[in-house]
C-alpha cells in the first residue's frame, strides 16, 4: 500500500511471515449522522489512536494459531460488547479533542482486503453514539469517491 497502516508494516519487531497468498486487511472507520446523510473517514489518529491497539484490545484475531490477541471462546454478543467500550472511549475522546465539530451519530466499521482482491471494503458493523449500540454485518455499501478523498488526505 505505501504507508504503515497496521496491519501492514515494514517493522521487523512487528513482522510475520506472509506469502502472496496471505490475505492482507486493513481497518477504516467512516462515522454520519445515523440518518442516512453522507458519510465522512473518521481516522483512528483522529484521537491518536493506533490501529494497532483497537485490532489487540478490541477486535482480535479470528485464529488461535496467532500471536495477535485470540478472545477464547468469543461469542457475537461478546464481540459487540467489546466493539461498544471500545467505539464508545473512541467518541468520548473524539468530542473532547473535537469539540468544535459536529460529532458522528454512527460510526461504520470497515474491513478491506488489500490482496489479491481489492475489492471494496465490507462492513463489519455500525455503532450508534446515543445509545451505545452494535449493529453487526449492517447492509451498506461503501460510499463512492470515499478511497480517493483518504488517498488525498493521506498525500
């Protein structure tokens, strides 16, 4: 991709061995009014958060064979349940740092398959900010033009 955007990352200490058939993913969050207004990016750096760390306190990894965080035992409605104090810090911290921006109503969790696909990115699940909720597997379609406005704010 060009850039280090966890998982994807050029450190040796953080490195695994992957093959050109290991698929590869990487996170994006897009937040709106929960109205069906247009959505907008919403970085992690926004609140200097890491990719990193949602992926090992919050989202894990679907394999026990892995040195990334596995939730033993994992159930939907504990991954909504960690999903829901994860995303509801992130907003917390949001609001505080942006308090001068109208905050999301909804946030949108992406995930994308880097290769060999590169396809469009697949929600994962919608979180709404007034009541702390978790949607999983929302039916929703990856806004058109969004890629390119993040390849230009990340130039």
């Amino acid at each position: 991709m060009g850039v280090e955007d966890f998982p994807l990352t050029c450190a040796g200490m953080f490195a695994q061995q992957i093959t050109p058939q290991t698929p590869r993913y990487a996170f994006q969050l897009t937040g709106d009014d929960g109205l069906g207004g247009q959505p907008r990016l919403v970085p992690f750096r926004d609140i200097g958060a890491s990719k990193r760390s949602f992926f090992v306190h919050a989202y894990g990894s679907a394999s026990p064979n892995t040195c990334h965080t596995y939730f033993y035992n994992d159930t939907p409605e504990a991954f909504s349940a960690r999903m829901s104090d994860w995303l509801t810090g992130f907003m917390n911290t949001w609001k505080r740092k942006h308090a001068d921006q109208e905050a999301p109503q909804r946030l949108t969790l992406w995930l994308e398959q880097i290769y060999p696909e590169r396809g469009e990115p697949i929600p994962v699940l919608h979180y709404r900010a007034k009541d702390k909720a978790v949607e999983l597997k929302p039916k929703v379609q990856w806004p058109a033009g969004l890629v390119e406005e993040n390849e230009k704010a990340e130039d």
